[in-house]
C-alpha cells in the first residue's frame, strides 16, 4: 500500500516536472499519496491536484482541498503554493459558486502576501479576480483599478492574450455601469487581439458579449450582425452554452425587430440547448420570450412557457429573472381578463420587487462591511509593509555602516601596515646609513692621518729640496761668475778684429751663462721664502711701493711707461718680500706690454676680513686657459728672445701671498691687459 503511494508520488513529481496535469490519476490515488507524502510541500501539491480534480465535478471538495493546500502552504511559508492554493479557492468561489464574500475573504488572505514575494504574472492574477469580485460586487472604481493594474503588467509584459482578457473584463464593467457605447469599445479591443492569436472561443464569446451590448442600446440590427458572426464562427466549437446564449441573443434581436418567425427559431434552438444544459437562466429567459412571442396564439401554450420559465428562475435563484416572469403572468393574466390570477402575480410580482430591493439593501449593507473589512485589512498591511520596508532600510543602512566600520578598520590597519613598513625601512636604512658613516669616518681618519704623514714627508723633501737649490745655487755661483770672468779673459786676449762668428760665439756664451746666473738667483730667491725664520713686521707699503717705483725706473723711462699708485695700507709682512712682491707684478705688467705707454695701476680695497689688491695693467693680457699655470715654477708663456725670464717670479709671489696665509689670482684677455689680485688678512 505504502510503496503504491510512493510510487504515485514519484508519478506525480515526474507529472509535475514534465508540465503534465495528473488528470490520469484517480483521486483515491491522490490520497493514498497524501497519506504517505513524506513531506509538507509535496502534501501541498497533491491537494491542489484533489482540489483541481473536485472543482468542476464537486466544488465544495474543491475548495476543502484547496483551503488545506493553503494553510500548509502558510505554515511552510511557501509563497508559490500558497498563490497557487488562493486561486483555485478564487476560481471555485467566483466562477462555480459565485460566493462574492468567500472571495472576498480569500481576496484578503491575498493581500497579505508581500508583493515582493510574487512574481508580476501572480500579481495579476489576484487583480483579475480583485477585479471581477468588484464588479460583482457593484464596486466598480475598486473593480476598474483592479482591471487597470491587471492591464499595466500584461502590457508590460508583452502578454496580448491577457491584454485581451481584461479588455473583455473591462467590457463586462463598463457594460454592467450602463456605458454601453465604453463596453463596446473595450469589447472591440478584446475581439482584436482574440481575431490576431486565433482564440476562437474568446471570440465568439467577445462577438455574443457585442452583440448583447448593442441590444441594450436597442441597436438591434448589429445586434443582430455580430451575434450571428458568433453564431457562424461558434457552431464549430460545440459549447452548448455559448450557442445557447447566442441563439437567445438573436432571436431577441429578431423579437424586438418584429421578426417573430425568425425570433421563433432561434429561440426554439436556445430552448433546446438550455434543455440539453438543464441550464436555468437560459431556459428562464428563452421560456418568458417564446411566451411573449406566443401571445396572441394558444393560450395553454403560452401559459406553458411561462410556468417553466417560472419554475427555472425559481431554481436558479435569480430574483430578477424570477421577477421578469411575474411580470409577464400578471401582464398575460390581465390582458386575459382573468383578474384573479393577475393579482395574484401583482402580489408576488410586488413581492418580488420589495425582496429585491431588500437584498439589494443588504447586500449594499454587506459591501460596506466588506469593503470596510477590506479597508482596514489593507491599511493594516500596508503599515505592515511600510514597517517591513523601516526595518529593511535601517537594516540596510546597519549594514552600510558595519561596511563602512569594516573599510575604516581594513584602511587603518593597511595605514599602520604601511606606517611600520616605512618605520622598519627607515630603521634598516639608518642602521646602514651609521654604518656608512661610520666606514666613511673611520676612512676619512685614514686618509687624513695619511695625509698628514703626506704633508709632513712633503714638508719634509720641501725643506730638503729647498736646501739642496739653495746649497747648489750658492755653489753653483762662484764657478759660474769663473767662467763669464774667464770668457772675458780669453776674448781680450784674443788678437782683434776677432772673427764675427768665434764673436757670436762669445756673445752666446755670454749670453747663456749670465741666464744661468739669474736663474741661480731667483732659485736661490724663492728658496728663500720660507715662514719659519722670516721676520713680520709692521710694513707701510706706500714707502715699499716707493722703492719699488725706484727700482723700475730705468725700465720706465725705457718703455715710456708710468704707475700710479691708489694710497695704500700698513700690514703685517716681512718687508724685503714684500717689496719682492710689488717689483714683480708692476715689472711683469711693464715688460708684457706693447702699448706706446704701458701703464700700471695699484689700488687697495679693505674687505670684511682681507685687504684686496690689484694690479692692473694695459699689456698684452694673459689665455684665459693660462690662468692658473703662470703660477707653476718655470712656467713661461713666451720665448726668452721674445721676453727675457726665468719662470720663477710669479711662483714667488703665490709663496709670499701663501705665507701671508692671502690668495692671489689674475683676471685678464689676451690683448686687453692683465689685473693680478691678491688678498692679505687684516689682524
Ligand atoms: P718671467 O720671469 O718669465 O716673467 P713670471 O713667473 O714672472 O716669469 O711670469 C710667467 C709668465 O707669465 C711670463 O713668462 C709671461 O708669459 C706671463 N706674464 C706674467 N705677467 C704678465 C703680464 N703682466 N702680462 C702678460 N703676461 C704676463
């Protein structure tokens, strides 16, 4: 037994995933399956299918099977199935049992789903049925807005059957608050679009609904027109109670055109569907018309119809039908003369009326209160929504926060991340860097103790070397002045005229040992500067420059050449060198000058700390690459037969200036003269 419902369960579930309806099944198979259904969602589907099996056949089943579907679905918070389940109960409760307040009701439970839980085709298909309760309801602002958002997601969605469906709805509304010529048009829309996705059976009913229309507006030949479309296009479908109903509609038509042999026939046929259908309303209606049709003709006849019709309108409950045909009696009575009887149709007929208008009173009385219920259970699950949607926005912005936290938190341990990197790079780097400095010191202290053993071996071979040029010049002087003594001997006593080349070879001689002779004395000179044993003293140096003027003046007179001379200072120096010093510089600048009237000019300027000199000339000026090696022992510019020299004098002036701890250097171009400058500190 067990293993059977197992088995019609995984039947079931195959149905379900292949798309398939379980029509195949037999309810006591469903319920077998319900026994053993394993669990609460598949017990859901399978009373949907039980209810979906009953709702034709046995409507009350149904909608038991379908309202436990729904509380299951509730418990399991399974919004597909829960939709699922209030849909068939909207489905049996409009359509089969036509129990507005039930639907009413299920219409609430409805509501309460979020909508953010249903899809926009479920959506919808509650407005369908919010719009068709309406409507029967008489609310037809609530339908019509019901039918609107109903229409706004099928058009969204593309979905032109449905679009077509609540144009029908829409017809029905509009027809139903007397706007006939409205209905027509939404009936127009909704025949449109059945006539382009071929849905013939929506179009036969869309062109019987048209045709009805326009008989309220007494238009009775299209009336006529499109209901025998409907007619011609429905005869194929084999719907008794659509062909019934359009049969009915055109032989009303035809009755009120005063076309009673049309009328006739047309409403014998309706007659005959309404039999085959044991439908009341059809056979209702078509009966009080073939009575009215009948009037003038047999009395029994006529009084036949009327009496079934009576008897359906009574069965189906429809008061107004009901009414229609007391109506009829009474008016058929009267115009019999049977007064009797037509009273007693005026009763019931007035009956009827005050009963109609009682229901009608309540039933408005039972809108209110529903539309009252509903109300409030809308406003209730709106503030509910409105809560949801507090709560979802301060989680949200909860969330935000704890994000943000969450950022700041990452960010500030990226920052100190970094920061420690940084601070152990530069700890890294300084730790090297006091090795390099420690490396570069202890090096430096290297190369300075080098150093000093370097200047003093230097200081020491200078000594020696200066004594050594010193000793040779000394020696080398006596045997020199010899040999120019001996020269001259040997040319006196040569017999004259002396042959003019053994004469230039004298000359030459000559020439030769007096150079040596003075380069022996400016040797001997500059090996002389030497700071330890040289006496400073305090110098005016307007007197030594006098001197100086003194001892040049053979060479001026010989090159037309003047010196003029800025007053000067007293410094500390040692006199004959720096008389030494002046002669060499105003000499150089006399003897390395071509103008017409060479002229040299001494002046002084005092300093922050040093006295400046210089000593500018307007002599031939000095290579700018030059500057520095004029200073070099030896280093001349020029050939002796040019410009007589040694080399030696201005490396003797840079040790004076040396020894005086000034510097001294020459600012000149070739052609535009020569300034020397030299500083001595102040003390
Ligand atoms: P010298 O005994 O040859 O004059 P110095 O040491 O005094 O030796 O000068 C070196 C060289 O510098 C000179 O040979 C000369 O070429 C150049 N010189 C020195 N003073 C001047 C000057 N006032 N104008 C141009 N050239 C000069």
């Amino acid at each position: 037994m067990r293993g059977r419902a197992l088995l019609i369960i995984s039947f079931f579930l195959l149905l379900q995933f292949s798309g398939r309806a379980g029509e195949d099944v037999r309810p006591q198979e469903w319920i077998e399956a319900l026994q053993a259904a394993p669990h609460d969602s598949i017990k859901t589907r399978l009373l949907l299918e039980l209810s979906q099996h009953y709702r034709a056949k046995e409507p009350d089943k149904s909608i038991n099977y379908a309202s436990l579907a729904l509380a299951l679905a509730e418990n399991q918070d399974n919004w597909g199935d829960r939709h699922r389940a209030i849909i068939r109960l909207l489905d049996v409760y409009y359509h089969l049992k036509y129990d507005l307040s039930k639907a009413s009701e299920v219409l609430t439970a409805a509501q309460a789903i979020p909508p953010d839980q249903l899809n926009a085709l479920q959506q919808a298909s509650i407005y369908g049925y919010e719009g068709k309760v309406q409507l029967s309801l008489n609310d037809y602002a609530r339908s019509q807005e019901a039918f609107f958002k109903q229409m706004n997601i099928y058009e969204q969605l593309g979905d032109r059957e449905k679009v077509a469906l609540v144009n029908f709805d829409l017809g029905r509304l509009k027809e139903a608050q007397g706007d006939y010529l409205t209905a027509i048009s939404f009936y127009k829309s909704a025949l449109a679009s059945y006539r382009r996705v071929g849905d013939r059976y929506a179009e036969v009913q869309t062109l019987t609904a048209l045709g009805s229309a326009y008989g309220k507006l007494t238009d009775y030949p299209r009336n006529l027109e499109y209901c025998r479309e409907a007619l011609r296009l429905g005869e194929h479908l084999e719907d008794a109670f659509l062909l019934g109903q359009v049969n009915y509609y055109i032989g009303y038509g035809y009755a009120r055109l005063e076309s009673p042999d049309s009328a006739l026939i047309y409403f014998e046929r309706a007659l005959c569907y309404g039999e085959s259908l044991d439908n009341p309303w059809l056979l209702a209606n078509t009966s009080n018309e073939l009575g009215l049709l009948h009037r003038g003709c047999n009395t029994d006849e006529v009084l036949s119809y009327f009496q079934l019709g009576l008897t359906e309108a009574i069965q189906s409950g429809n008061q107004l039908l009901e009414k229609n045909l007391y109506q009829s009696l009474h008016q058929y009575y009267a115009d019999l003369g049977q007064h009797a009887s037509a009273y007693h149709f005026l009763q019931r007929l007035m009956a009827a009326n005050a009963q109609l208008s009682n229901e009608e009173q309540s039933r408005q009385l039972i809108n209110t209160q529903i539309k009252y219920e509903t109300e409030k259970q809308h406003q209730e699950n709106q503030l509910l929504r409105a809560r949801e949607r507090e709560n979802a926005a301060l989680i949200q912005k909860q969330r935000l926060q704890n994000y943000g936290l969450l950022v700041g938190i990452h960010l500030v341990l990226i920052l100190t991340f970094l920061l420690y990197q940084a601070f152990r790079r530069k700890k890294v780097y300084n730790a090297e860097l006091e090795l390099e400095v420690k490396k570069r010191t202890a090096e430096l202290h290297e190369s300075n103790a080098e150093l000093v053993a370097t200047n003093a071996q230097l200081a020491k071979s200078n000594g020696e070397l200066e004594r050594f040029a010193s000793i040779a010049s000394h020696d080398l002087k006596a045997p020199l002045r010899n040999i120019v003594s001996f020269l001259g001997l040997i040319k006196r006593k040569l017999r004259a005229p002396i042959p003019t080349e053994l004469n230039d070879y004298f000359r030459f001689a000559t020439d030769n040992a007096q150079h040596m002779q003075t380069l022996i004395q400016d040797i001997l000179e500059f090996s002389k500067i030497d700071g330890t044993d040289q006496q400073q003293e305090a110098v005016d140096l307007n007197e030594s420059l006098l001197s100086v003027v003194h001892n040049l003046k053979e060479t001026m007179t010989e090159k037309n050449g003047s010196v003029e001379i800025a007053p000067l200072p007293v410094i500390q120096a040692n006199k004959v060198q720096v008389l030494q010093l002046f002669q060499n510089l105003i000499g150089n600048g006399l003897k390395y000058n071509q103008n017409k009237q060479p002229s040299v000019v001494i002046e002084h300027k005092k300093e922050a700390r040093n006295h400046l000199f210089s000593i500018r000339d307007n002599g031939i000026g000095i290579d700018p690459q030059y500057h520095q090696q004029v200073f070099d022992m030896f280093k001349r510019l020029h050939h002796r037969e040019e410009y007589q020299g040694t080399g030696i004098g201005l490396s003797i002036c840079k040790k004076i200036i040396d020894q005086l701890e000034g510097k001294i250097w020459l600012e000149s171009q070739p052609g535009r003269g020569t300034t020397f400058f030299f500083t001595v500190p102040m003390n």
